[in-house]
C-alpha cells in the first residue's frame, strides 16, 4: 500500500477521532487485504462464522490492518474502513488499545472509531453511516469468557439523543448542497 496515501489517512483519522499523531513520526501499520472468508479465518481462526459481519480488522500484537478485498480503496466508503482501523492503530499508538474483556473500554474504542468514519463519510458527501448502532450497546451486566458483552439498549445514556444529533447534522448538510440553498445564519 501507498505509504503517502496511508499517512495522509491517518492524519485525517487522527484529526477525527482527537487522536494524537505523533507530528506523523509513527510507524504506519502494514494493510493487507484478502478474501473476505479468509479475513474471517484468520481473525476467528476457531469460530469463522463468529467474524460474519466483519469487514476488517485492526491487529495490534502485529501492527497489521487486514481488510476484505471487497472494500474498494478508491471509494469513500472502502477507505471509510481503512480509516476506522486507523483510529484503533492510533489508539494502540497512545497506549489505549482496551482490553479484550473490558466491556465499557470497547464500547468507547468502537464509538470513537465509529464516529470518525461516519465524519469521514460525512464530509466525503456520502449517506452511508456505520456507527449509528454503537450508539445502542451497552454492556451486558454479566461479563465472561474474556471477551466484551454487549446488548442492545435504548436507554444508553444519551444514545436516542446522539442519534438525533447526528441525523440532524447529515439532513443539514445535505440540505446545503441543494442548488440555490442558503447559507445558514451564523450564530
């Protein structure tokens, strides 16, 4: 992968996410991407069908991104991905990678990265949103098997508000870029 194109998203992923960046001192990680099945046996090399959903996966023991070969770099949304994995780079980079098993540490993990894609998305034009369902989780009250639990909740705090928020922000943009739109008024 383009090491020039690599760093200038990880800037970005860090001004996203308020990560910091190391001035962009710091040892980019190696991407690679692979079939999806493979991807899915790799990460969950016991129980495949466990990483169904997933699309990519930051690995902080080996400073490794892995990414489907579905996701198309030259898009948006394929680098949207890549940025995500960023963020959980630049948090191993901060020593804040969270624990396996510390469900709260997770949440927070996911949520940034989450959100720094969706910004991502968002200033790239795009409607597409991923993060809007972390908004949702919580963590289940009893934790086992060092892995984080979560379930979904309506109640998270704050949650049906951000989701709110975030609708609000994406209906305004777009209603900016409509030809002829006004400008809104500066508060």
């Amino acid at each position: 992968m383009d090491a020039a194109f690599l760093s200038q998203l990880m800037m970005v992923a860090a001004a996203l996410s308020g990560l910091p960046n190391g001035g962009g001192t710091q040892a980019l990680p190696q991407v690679e991407q692979l079939p999806l099945r493979q991807l899915h046996e790799r990460v969950c090399p016991e129980r495949p069908a466990d990483c169904a959903g997933m699309l990519a996966h930051h690995d902080p023991a080996r400073e490794l991104i892995l990414l489907a070969d579905t996701l198309a770099l030259d898009t948006a949304v394929g680098r949207s991905f890549l940025l995500h994995e960023l963020v959980h780079a630049l948090e191993d980079q901060a020593g804040k990678t969270p624990r396996a098993e510390d469900c709260e540490a997770v949440l927070v993990s996911e949520r940034r990265a989450y959100r720094a894609q969706d910004a991502y998305l968002r200033e790239a034009g795009r409607p597409e949103r991923f993060g809007d369902r972390m908004e949702l989780l919580a963590c289940q009250s009893r934790q086992s098997g060092g892995v984080a639990h979560m379930e979904p909740s309506l109640h998270t705090p704050g949650g049906e508000w951000l989701m709110l928020q975030r609708f609000m922000e994406d209906l305004a943009t777009e209603e900016a870029r409509k030809p002829g739109a006004a400008r809104p008024a500066a508060r």
